[in-house]
C-alpha cells in the first residue's frame, strides 16, 4: 500500500508524472471522473483553511463522495483513541484517508491500521508533503528549469513542517536553499547556508519562501513582539526593489509581519497562485494513490 507521508515516499520520476496530470488537470475544461464512486474521508485535528478545502475541492473535482469528519463532535471527544477512530474509519472502506494532527508520527502510525492510502495534510514540525509538491509545481511553473536556481526559506524554518518538506524535495530537484532566520529559529541542519541576515543574500537569490512564526509550537515566547520580529525578517518593497525574484508563501500570513501589504499586491508574490495550484496538485496525486493501491490490491 502507497501512502503519502512525507515528501520522500514519491521518486523524481513519480513527482514528475505527477506535475504533468496536475498540468493537464489544470488545462482541462472538461469534467473529471476519475474517482466516481470512490470515498475519500478527512480527518482534521489541527486548524486548517487552505489544506483541508484544497483537499476536499480536488476529490470533488474528481467525482468523489467527501466525508470530513468534524473533530469537535467525534468520539475522541468521548475518549476513543486514534487508533480506534482510524479502525472504524477503515471498516467503512474509504478509498483514501487524508489527516493532520498536532502530534509528528500519527498519519505514519494510522497507516499501520488501516487498507486504503494515508495522505499527511500536516503532522506537527515534521512534514506536509502536498505543500512542498505544490510549491515545487509552482515554482517549476514559473522557472521551467529549476535546477541550480536558489532559493531563501525565510523566518520560523525549526517548527515548520513546510520548510522540513520543501528543504527535501527541492534540494533533490537541484535547487539550493539558503536557511534565513533569527538564531532562535535556525534548525541544526549542516550543509545549508545560513544568515540571520536577509539583506546579505538578497542579491543573489531567484526565490524567496516566506514562513509564518509557528507561535503554537512555542513553548515560551520567544520574540518579544512580531512587530521586533518583522524589523528583520519582513519581506518588503525595499527589500526586493526591482529584483526579478519570485516570493512564496504557504499562508496564513502575517500580514506586515511576514509580507508586507505592498509585495503581497505585487505581481511576483505568488501566493494566490500556490493556492491554485494546490487543487490540481492535491487532484493529481489523489488519483495516483487511490488507482495505483487499486490496481495492486488483492
Ligand atoms: N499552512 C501551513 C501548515 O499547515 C503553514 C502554516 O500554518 O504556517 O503548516
């Protein structure tokens, strides 16, 4: 069984047939029935805008029947465990379960209890591979060749999963990632380059990540305010001039705190397009898990 729980379960050559149905998914006019009958449940027990509705618009695109299960009101509530959920989830013979939880590991472990492909949406700092396919989707969008092209990942890079996932799959892509962030936020990772200081490689970057301050995953506060926080490490007009960059961000924003309004209206911040993007990403690899552990099922 194939499931998606970190950017490391797909080869080059599966993300790269990935991107082409996500292209085509993207230029198709005509309705898409490739999941008919099929049943995707998602299970979200960590906020969520842009993943969960990206995921459910994608299976609907696709003819899929949607089960989202509302946390507040389910048994966990009552004390059943995760383990127990997914088991009962499984005996109703969903074709694909798509989940988050603020705890690393759990769609790792849920995929040792259940028959049908596990997609992360999200496991506390460690991973959100739909994130980082759709940011490489974007900025392959936009580069055609990506390789050699560098990009800084900028601001809370140690309690992101979508810096984890990206730091991955676009180094094994050939793109080279600069670590920009306050020391607090600097993960232990060698053979990156590293500043606290964005203006020192701003001359030489082609992309620029920004990322929200993961304040949830804090224990203590750790900057003083935002505000001390966007002195240093917001991405503004007088930061990027003219420059022909592109700027991501995988949302929420922080608006003047992680982007400033102006570059957020600028028509190299491609934030709106990520968004987009993600449906046929999210379509394209719905498909593949759910027809590929079709096809190899008993
Ligand atoms: N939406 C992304 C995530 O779920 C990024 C963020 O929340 O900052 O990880």
């Amino acid at each position: 069984m194939k499931h998606l729980i970190n950017t490391k379960d797909l080869s080059i050559d599966e993300v790269i047939s990935l991107f082409k149905r996500a292209k085509e998914l993207k230029n198709s006019t005509t309705d898409q029935n490739r999941l008919k009958d099929k049943l995707i449940i998602t299970i979200f027990f960590e906020n969520s805008t842009r993943t969960r509705s990206s995921f459910e618009i994608a299976a609907k695109r696709l003819s899929a029947n949607v089960v989202s299960l509302d946390v507040s009101k389910s048994s966990a509530k009552k004390g059943e465990t995760l383990f127990d959920t997914a088991a009962n989830l499984d005996a109703m013979e969903p074709n694909a379960i798509v989940v988050r939880h603020k705890n690393a590991g759990v769609p790792k472990i849920l995929s040792n209890y259940v028959n049908c492909p596990i997609l992360n949406g999200g496991d506390g700092a460690h991973a959100h591979p739909t994130q980082a396919l759709l940011d490489l989707f974007t900025i392959k969008e936009h580069f055609k060749d990506v390789r050699g092209k560098k990009i800084a990942i900028v601001g809370d890079i140690k309690n992101s999963r979508v810096a984890n996932s990206n730091i991955e799959l676009l180094t094994r892509f050939g793109l080279e990632v600069i670590l920009v962030s306050p020391i607090h936020f600097m993960p232990k990772l060698n053979n990156f380059k590293k500043t606290h200081n964005i203006k020192e490689i701003i001359d030489e970057v082609d992309i620029i990540m920004s990322l929200r301050t993961q304040t949830e995953r804090h224990k203590n506060l750790i900057y003083a305010s935002l505000k001390d926080y966007a002195n240093d490490f917001c991405i503004t007009k007088d930061l990027i001039k003219n420059r022909d960059i592109l700027i991501l961000h995988p949302g929420p924003v922080h608006r003047n705190i992680d982007i400033d309004d102006e570059v957020l209206r600028d028509p190299r911040c491609k934030v709106l397009q990520q968004v987009k993007n993600g449906v046929f990403v999210r379509m394209a690899i719905l498909e593949y898990l759910i027809n590929q552990n079709g096809k190899n099922s008993k």
